[in-house]
C-alpha cells in the first residue's frame, strides 16, 4: 500500500518527468541570449531605420552577409537577386535551413517611435513613397542573426549543417521563386527540414502560434484594363463609360465567393485599387483594377481565376464596350503555406516544454500570403511558427477596447515591443534547431 501510494505521489511531482535534451540545454541558450541582447537591439534599430523595399535589399543582404561571415559561415551572395546562403558545417547530421526575409513595404511609418523609419525612395515603378518594415521583416533578421550566434557559440553541443538563408522580396512574392530558380538546392544542399518565424501584430510577447498542414493561402495577383470609349461627361450617351462598367465588374467579382465557390472553401477576391480619369467633366477611355486573390485549394484557384476573367468579358458585353484585357500576374502568384506536419508536432511539442503549454497556441489557418511555402513545394518538410509581438500593456488594453486598436501587419502603426520580440524569436528558432540537431 505504501508504495502504491510513493508510486501515484511520484507521477504527480513536477519534478517526475524527465526534462528533454534541449530543455537541459535552454539556460546556456538563455545566458548566450543575453550575452549578444544588447548588439541585437543595436542591430534591429539599425534595420528598422534602414528598411529597403523589394529587389532593393542591397544594404541589408550585405549587413546579413557580413554577420554570417563574422561567424564562420561559408557565405554566398547574390542567389536569385541580393538573396544570401551561409553554410557552417558541424559535423555529421542533418541540414537545416533557417530563413528570414530581409524586404520592407512601401509604407510611411506613423508609430511616434523615436525610432521611426524616415526612409523615402523611387519603388520600381518610380513613385515616391515612404519605407517601413511593417511586417516586422526587421524581428525576423535579428533573430535569424541571433540563432546563428547562439547557435556557433554552442557548436560543441549539436551536429550537423546550418543552412541560413536570408531572402529577398518574400513581399512581392518572387524571392523564394527566384532563389530557387538560382539554383539553391543544386548548388548547396538541399535541407533536411526548413524552419521560419514570422512577427504577429495582434498576439502579446511570450505567445508562440502555429498551425499544422495548410497554414496560409494562394495568392494571385490581377490587373484589369476596363476599356470603353471616352467622351463629355454632359453626353454618356455618346460614349462608353468605363467607370460605370468599372463599378459593375467590382460588385460582379463579389458573387464569385458567394455563389460559384462551394461555401466550406475560403476565397477572398479584393479591389485593392481602382484608376480612372483626369476631370470632373471627362469620361476616361479605360480604368485599371488590380486586384488580389486568396484561396487554400489549387482547384479552387483555377476556377476563381477563370471566373474573374467571365465576369470582366460578360460585363463588357452587356454594356458594348471592347474585350477587357484581364492579366493573371505569375510572377508574383504565392503558392500556400503547408507546414509538415510530423515537424510541426516535433517543434511545437518542445516549445510546450520550453515556453509552457499556455504561451504555445494552436490557429487557424489565414488567407495571408507567404513564399517560404515554395520551399515545402521543393520536397523540404517546413515549419513555419508566428511570435507574438505586443507589449502585454498594450494588448489588455487592445482588448478592452474590442481588440480594434491594434494595428495589423502592413499598417503604418505596427510596432513590435522590440527587445522582448527578438529575445523570444531567438529562444525559440535556436530550440527548434537544436531539437533537430543536438547531440543526444
């Protein structure tokens, strides 16, 4: 009896379960941590206040080039634009890949931070605009540094190769297409697992999030040319108007969604941007659409995409003006985010242990957009978890409010509590390396 009872007495102690390998191993990682905290946050201030948009990320490669090669990484520049490989064998093991994408958006930041980016430049289609990392390319970047330093510092406690990889133009859609088509998994190795972390505007400090299987959408670009025929805008009737036809199309594109696609599939057709005209009194000769698409199935993608370019045509018959030129734009298409799940489950199993069960969150999955998916298309099982980025001040307060005052990704008010962010992004990138490569 009594040692039936010291049996049930020691299932229940905290103390009964053995701690993994890597949780062993988390104060030397934490200590490494806080060794580097300081440089770190120098060097996220630094690319926050520099950020470059998309195929501009010249500074920023260089910068990520130079922090490998101070590390011992056999680094390769220029890999499908300003993309960068560093390579730090360690023996044998597997190879992991560690990404992070280095391009801002095309963004005036608002945040009041003393900090703020002041960065103004020609885009690629020469218009001035402001420049921001407002989807928090800059957390990424210094946390990809920071593993890596972490991660050298401890080299007498993993085996394997480090595969780190710092991308271009993850915003636009053509990096990870372009690195790939470079020759990436030809010319270096081709990983055994891939790992990413990506910033979350609405989730507090200390939360990881994670999703197995479909984790983010297909994403289409498309560019609408309505064509009529011009005219004085006290006489429609001698013309074709093609803001009235414009108008049309934008409201036909919405039954898309609500009455072709089967209700249980996820499909978002946006008009992000409408361009018509050049005076009150002047009915324009066209109007240009672009607009965004988002779906999870590769089937559904088609038939919205073919449906998009119907209702264009049969709007253009209806009102008799010219055939719309309706253009799919490939080179910036994003195929979904599909996390392997074995992976996922290994990673985020080892995040409960580390960081405790409450702060690692199960969600759903988003119709965001983001190429590291390209790389799990190549045959490499990914894994792709969210950081919580916002001060636990500021997100109860959010939350009191309705949760309406937080900014999202892309807004000009994103602003990420920095330190705590990269120490978290850090810690947790660097457990999930070494819970694939640690010396057991």
């Amino acid at each position: 009896m009594r040692s039936a009872m010291f049996f049930a007495l020691l299932l229940t102690c905290p103390f009964a379960s053995a701690q993994s390998p890597v949780a062993k191993l988390m104060p030397k990682v934490d200590e490494r941590i806080d060794a580097e905290s300081a440089d770190l946050h120098k060097l996220y201030l630094h690319l926050h206040q520099n950020p470059e948009l998309s195929l501009q990320e010249a500074a920023s490669a260089a910068r990520m080039a130079k922090e490998l090669e101070s590390l011992g990484f056999a680094v390769t520049k220029n890999i499908g634009g300003h993309g960068v490989v560093g390579l730090f064998k360690n023996g044998p093991g597997p190879t992991i890949l560690v990404r992070a994408d280095m391009d801002a958006l095309p963004v005036t930041e608002k945040t009041g931070a003393t900090y703020a980016s002041l960065v103004r430049v020609r885009d690629r289609f020469n218009n001035d605009t402001g420049v921001m990392h407002a989807c928090g390319h800059d957390v990424h970047m210094t946390c990809f540094v920071g593993t890596a330093r972490v991660l050298v510092a401890l080299k007498d406690q993993w085996s394997g190769t480090l595969m780190f990889l710092a991308q271009p133009a993850e915003e636009i859609g053509v990096g990870a297409k372009a690195m790939i088509a470079d020759g990436l998994f030809k010319r270096f190795a081709k990983p055994d697992f891939g790992l990413a972390l990506h910033c979350d505007a609405l989730v507090p400090v200390g939360t990881v999030s994670y999703t197995e299987g479909l984790a983010l959408a297909n994403v289409d670009t498309v560019d609408v040319i309505v064509k009529g025929r011009g005219g004085h805008g006290a006489a429609p009737h001698t013309t074709v108007d093609p803001i009235v036809l414009a108008a049309k199309i934008v409201l036909d594109l919405q039954t898309i969604s609500s009455r072709e696609v089967n209700p249980t599939d996820p499909v978002v057709v946006t008009v992000g941007s409408i361009h018509g005209g050049t005076k009150h009194n002047i009915i324009p000769n066209e109007v240009k659409l672009q607009l965004t698409v988002r779906s999870t199935k590769d089937t559904v993608r088609d038939q919205v995409l073919k449906a998009i370019e119907r209702k264009c045509k049969a709007a253009a018959i209806g009102a008799n003006a010219p055939e719309p030129d309706v253009r799919v734009n490939l080179d910036e298409a994003t195929p979904s985010t599909i996390n392997d799940v074995k992976l996922t489950r290994r990673v985020t199993n080892l995040f409960r242990e580390v960081l405790g069960t409450d702060n690692v969150v199960e969600r759903a999955p988003i119709l965001g957009g983001e190429d590291f998916g390209r790389y799990g298309r190549e045959g490499v099982p990914i894994c792709m978890y969210f950081l919580g980025t916002i001060d636990q001040e500021r997100y109860d307060a959010a939350k009191t409010a309705g949760g309406t005052s937080l900014p999202s990704m892309h807004a000009d008010g994103y602003l990420p509590a920095a330190k705590p962010s990269v120490k978290q992004g850090v810690r947790t990138l660097t457990a999930a390396v070494l819970e694939l490569t640690i010396r057991k």
